[in-house]
C-alpha cells in the first residue's frame, strides 16, 4: 500500500483577508519547536515501516518560511519512518520568501515541486487581499526555482479578489502563461464569515476593499474565460480547479479525490486510512505541548460509516473532470446501502434531464458548463 504525507505548517507573516484557515502570525522562535515536534510524531507512528510514501506534501499557513534546515530535518523523518520512493515532494511557498539560497537548499533536501502563491498579478488585488507580495515578486521568484532547477511548479491564482476585472484577470492569465508552470489552481473566491473579507462582505461593509468584489456571474465568467485560454496551449483541465501539462497532475491531491490513504501530521493536519479520519489540534502551542508531553495531539477521530463513504464517492469523485464509474460504486455499495443508491439513481436521471450532468456508458461527470455550479449540483444529487 502506498500513502500520501501532509506537513501541515500554520504559520504566516500575516493573514490574507479572504482566508478562512487556522494559521498563526507568531515570531519565528517558534518554528524550530514546531518542526522538532512534527519530526516526534512522525517518528511515533505506528507500523509506519511497512508502509511506502509516494507523496509529501508540505502545506500550510506558509511553509517556505521555515528554515530549510528544519523543513530538510523533517523530510529526513519521514525517510527514516517510511519507505520512501520516487516521491513527488511539494512544498507551498509565498513568491516574497524565496531567495537562491533557499530554492537551492530545497532542491538538496529533496523537494522537487514547489506551490506557488501567486494568486494574482494585480498590484492593487494583492495590495487589497492583504497579500505581501507584488506581481514584480511572480516573476522573480519563478526565475530563481527554474536557475534552481526546479522543472515542476505550480501556480494559484483567485477568481474575484476585490477590484478584480475583465481586463486585469485576462492580464493575470497572459503572466502565468508567459511563466507557464507545470500546473495550475484557480479558486473562486469563497465568501464565508470565517474570514475577515467575507464577514465584511455579509455585513455589507465596506473594508477590505469588500464592496469591490466581483458580482458572482463576473467570477464564474472569468473561471470560464481561464478554461479556455488554458486549453490552447496544452493544459488538462482534470479537476475543478486545476489543471496540468501532460503528466503532471498532483499526485499528492489526487489521492483526496480518489480517497486514497494518506497520513497528515502537525497541529490541525487530517488524515484518513480508508476507513477512518481524524484531526489533530489546530493550535500549534498546544500542539507542540502536546508532543513534548507525550500526549497524543489528535482531537477527532470519525470513523466513516459506508453512508459517508458513498456521499463521498460521488462528493469527491465528481469533482474529477473524469467523473466516477457508476457501476463500481453500485457493484462496491449496492447489497449495504441498496435503497440509497437506488435514491441516487433517481437524483442522476432527473439531473441528466437538466443538463447538469452527464452519463457516458457508466461513466459519471459534471457536464462541462456547469462546473462553476458544481456545489449546487452536488447539493442537488447528495441532499
């Protein structure tokens, strides 16, 4: 069996106002702690020596802010834990964090794909997302990680930030082409009131720049726009949102939507074994404390019931330009959960009938236009 690995790292110089994840903005004192203590759990890991890593994903907060001494020291745990093999080593960096001196030392400790967060190239987006970075910064530190010798990048960019338009989301779009990463994520903006951008937006307040969000039919025409000018010079759309060149997709998030196992170790890191999932604690303090007492940090363990699993199946299957095979879910879920299936036959048939999705023999997937609506589908079909 194979396994994918998350470093979870919560820290960040400070906090973008559309996030909504747990990150801290702490002094640097803490990251060698922190780092020790990942390092602690991953070597506590039961049984881990029969299993065979073929991904490591560092993600975060902002990982390259750590000391490539400590992220190489975590790296050399997980070898020591683990079978390694030809693994594909990601590591998420901020454009403003990389300098030579570290893309080198990546390299040497074994990263061979970096995650960059652009998000856009739009001085006056960046300045209103709370971002550090400026679009000078792309360009600089995609030179610096290609003289490194880094041959697979990736690239983020977000569909609405506030003063967002036609014309400066089709200029991101020409940038990123002209660095022409590896692979490429475009999110559409979330608004949700667990970031300070979305609470501001809901109250119908004005800072951060909230009133300058892009209406909803904009975002979805510039995602739209983004499909078609990534198709010409040769990137696959594979997921929602994200797209590669022949060969290579992330290894590491197909094993989310395929529901593959994979180990997430560091304070607010999930894991899932097939069976079961589970959380560690999002605060990196007691995490840490946690560690050094020898408690175990894990504060969710949900085993997933054969319910669960199957909403997942299509949850995260669907998400998947490739769709899902239908006979395969009702051959591997039809005797336990026969009239749920049966129920989701008749959800499948009525949503065919509005063009929402497609069958293909048994072959299920979002129809191609409708994938700026894909949470209301999957509402429709799971609800």
């Amino acid at each position: 069996m194979t396994l994918g690995i998350y470093i979870q790292v919560p820290f960040c110089q400070t906090k973008c106002t559309y996030c909504n994840f747990r990150t801290d903005v702490v002094s640097p004192e803490r990251f060698e702690p922190y780092a020790d203590a990942v390092c602690c759990e991953i070597a506590e890991t039961v049984g881990a020596n029969a299993l065979v890593v073929d991904t490591v994903y560092f993600g975060g907060g902002t990982p390259s802010l750590l000391n490539p001494a400590a992220l190489g020291k975590i790296i050399d745990s997980i070898h020591r834990s683990y079978q390694p093999t030809s693994a594909e080593n990601t590591l998420e960096a901020d454009p403003e964090t990389i300098t030579p001196e570290k893309a080198s030392a990546w390299l040497a400790a074994g990263f061979n794909r970096i995650s960059l967060g652009a998000q856009s190239f739009s001085d006056i987006e960046l300045q209103a997302a709370g971002r550090m970075h400026r679009r000078a910064d792309i360009f600089r530190a995609a030179e610096i990680l290609r003289t490194a010798g880094f041959d697979n990048i990736s690239t983020d960019l977000i569909a609405g930030l506030a003063h967002q338009s036609h014309a400066s989301w089709g200029d991101s779009i020409t940038a990123l082409l002209g660095i022409r990463p590896e692979h490429v994520s475009i999110y559409m903006l979330e608004i949700d009131e667990d970031s300070r951008l979305g609470r501001e937006s809901l109250a119908g307040g004005r800072r951060y720049s909230a009133a300058k969000i892009p209406p909803d039919d904009g975002i979805a025409e510039f995602y739209e726009s983004a499909c078609a000018r990534l198709a010409a010079p040769g990137y696959e759309h594979y997921e929602i949102s994200n797209w590669a060149l022949p060969g290579r997709r992330s290894r590491h998030n197909l094993k989310y939507w395929r529901r593959e196992p994979y180990l997430g170790f560091g304070a607010g890191a999930h894991s899932f074994d097939g069976t079961t999932r589970w959380a560690n604690i999002h605060d990196s303090a007691r995490y840490v404390a946690c560690i050094e007492q020898g408690i175990s940090p894990r504060e969710q363990v949900e085993p997933v019931t054969p319910e669960q699993a199957l909403e997942e199946e299509f949850f995260l299957g669907l998400r998947q330009l490739e769709g899902v095979d239908l006979a395969r879910i009702e051959s591997a879920y039809g005797e336990i959960q026969h009239e749920r299936v049966a129920d989701l036959r008749g959800r499948i048939n009525c949503l065919r009938s509005q063009g929402l999705i497609e069958l293909d023999g048994s072959r299920l997937r979002l129809a191609p236009d409708r994938l700026t609506i894909s949470n209301e589908v999957f509402v429709e079909l799971l609800g």
